[in-house]
C-alpha cells in the first residue's frame, strides 16, 4: 500500500492529534504518502482531503481536539454516501484510510471495508466505551479533568458543609464516573451498569454526617440520568443543603496527558502496521498493556465491560 488516508470522526478526544501524527510520521518513514480528510466522513464525501507531511503534523502533540476536525454525518450512513466516500479516495489513488473515532465512526469504517475498501479504526473517545481494548484516546485526559474539578468542588463542599453532586460524561459507560468516583474519594459512584439503591446513598450520607464529615460528593454518570434530578431528590430525603455541577464539555478539551500521547501514538503505530501488511476491517485496541487487533464488526457486536472490581472497591472504601 502506497498512499492512505486518515481521519477523525464521532465526539472528539484529547489525544487525536497524537494519533493522527503518528499515522502520518509512521506512514511517512515506510515510504507511504498520507492524506487528512478534514471534517470526517462529511468532508470524505466532499473530497475535503490534501497531502500531509512530516511538518502537517508538528507541534500539535500537546493539542487537544483534532486539526483534521471532526464532524457527524447522516448521509454518510447511506450506500450512496459511502460510494461517494469512496469515489473520493479512489480519485486520489488512496488505498487504504484509518478511521480515529468511536463507535458510530467504527460502524462506517465497516461499511467501507464491506464495499473492498480496506479500514482501520482506532479508538478515540473520552468514554471508553469501544469493546477490544482496555482504553480509548482522550479517556485519560478526560479523567484528570473530571479529577482536577471534583478536587476543587470539594474545597467549596467542606467550607459550606454541603453535599455535591456531580454529573460527569461517559455516554453509557460508567467508566469515567467510576475511575472518577476512585480517584476522587467520592461517598458514592452511580453508573448505569449498576443499579445502587437510593436508600444505600442516602444511609452513606447520613453515616459521614454522623461522623462529622464536612462535605460529600456523589459522582453520576450521564447514563444514569438528570444530576440535577438527583440532586433534589438526595435534599429531599436528608435535607442536607445539596448543588449539583454539571462538568459537561470542559471533560473534552484540553492538554492530552502523558497516557493519552503514549497511547495514541502506540495505537498508531499498529494501526499503520496493519495497512502495510494489506489488512482491513480490524480496529486495534490495548489489552493487558499489549497492542492487539480485532474484526471491527466483532468488536462492534461486542459490549464494553466497565471493571466492576473496581465498583466492588469502591463500595468496601467508602464506608
Ligand atoms: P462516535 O464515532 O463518536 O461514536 P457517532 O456515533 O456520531 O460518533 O458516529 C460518527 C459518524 O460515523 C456518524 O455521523 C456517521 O457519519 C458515521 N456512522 C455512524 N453509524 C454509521 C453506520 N451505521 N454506517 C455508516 N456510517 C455510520
């Protein structure tokens, strides 16, 4: 394979622009040409694609979001709007493209392999929610976000006496909340794979208040439901003077941390391997600390499991 082509599609993820230059650095040092399609699948219809080079990608490491742009496309779930796709990359002589995304993004990235285009797809995505590998770009860095501002909460929560809930991302996956709930020191994590009774949260509170603990916090995954609902519903029940913060896109911006650099580079770099070995229709993923591959549909048919001994820790530490 001569000539690939890369893009970042779905929610974006700190971290994307790690990848795309690894793809592009790596395909470059195995004499490959590599175009960026701007805008994801949209701009791939519109033919949105020009040559990088090794400088396309410098000083864009420590950036989040993504210089190729991302974006969501109906059309391009339709066969015409992956003929067009392809029509595209075949004007151009692109043989192969590395699809950086989510699920949805994954799903598209079959569908071109279906129709003889060779794909790959990387995970990108702050939830952590892609079946075949431990964690996805931008999971890390999201994560420190959701640290660092819970940190901060709970300085206002201990010197007001309050209780906070606080909302964080994850689409259907209590990662993030659970990691979260971990590192945070939180009373209680409700995730959506999970279902916590209400009187288990309201009992933990009132056993800290007993104590006297000054403040409590109560991280919820966006899967579960309204933090604000929630929220009203824990005054209600303890009458303990109760916020709610919705953290909401600060989760997805920012500096990729070290984890997320490492890991988006690595998963390039397979990502590239596997193009110049002429496969298609894999997504890589990290297992174990090892790079490994899988069918994409395989993946895409499979459930993401959050670790739920890590809920089972959290439930005997925050007693
Ligand atoms: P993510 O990749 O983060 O899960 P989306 O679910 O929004 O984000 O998917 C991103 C894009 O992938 C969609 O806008 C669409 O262009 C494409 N896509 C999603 N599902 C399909 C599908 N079933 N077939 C073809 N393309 C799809």
């Amino acid at each position: 394979m001569k000539r690939i082509g890369v893009l970042t599609s779905g929610g974006d993820a700190p971290g994307m622009n790690a990848a795309i230059r690894a793809v592009v650095r790596k395909a470059i040092y195995h004499d490959m040409e590599v175009y960026g399609i701007y805008n994801g699948y949209q701009g791939l219809m519109d033919g949105k694609i020009e040559q990088l080079n090794v400088g396309s990608v410098g000083d864009i490491i420590q950036r989040g979001g993504t210089i190729l742009y991302s974006a969501r496309c109906e059309e391009f779930k339709t066969d015409e709007g992956q003929n067009k796709g392809i029509e595209q990359l075949k004007k151009l002589g692109i043989e192969g493209l590395i699809v950086i995304g989510g699920d949805g993004s994954f799903q598209g990235a079959a569908k071109l392999t279906a129709k003889g285009f060779p794909c790959i797809g990387i995970p990108g995505t702050i939830d952590n929610d892609i079946a075949g590998t431990d964690y996805t770009i931008g999971f890390d860095t999201a994560l420190n976000t959701i640290i660092e501002a819970v940190d901060k909460i709970r300085d206002t929560a201990t010197s007001h006496e309050r209780t906070y809930v606080i909302e964080v991302m994850g689409r259907d996956a209590g990662d993030l909340a659970l990691w979260a709930g971990l590192a945070n020191g939180a009373e209680s994590v409700l995730i959506p794979e999970k279902d916590e009774p209400f009187e288990n949260v309201v009992d933990r509170l009132k056993r800290g208040s007993e104590r006297g603990k000054k403040h409590s916090i109560i991280i919820l995954a966006e899967g579960v439901g309204s933090g604000f609902e929630y929220g009203k519903k824990i005054e209600e029940a303890t009458n303990f003077e109760t916020r709610v913060t919705v953290l909401g896109h600060i989760q997805r911006g920012g500096r990729p941390t070290g984890a997320d650099r490492v890991l988006a580079s690595r998963l390039a770099g397979k990502a590239v391997d596997l193009l110049l070995d002429g496969k298609g229709g894999r997504m890589v993923g990290i297992q174990n600390n090892q790079l490994v591959d899988h069918d994409i549909i395989e993946a895409l048919n499979q459930k993401h499991n959050v670790d739920m001994s890590l809920y089972q820790l959290m439930t005997e530490i925050s007693i």
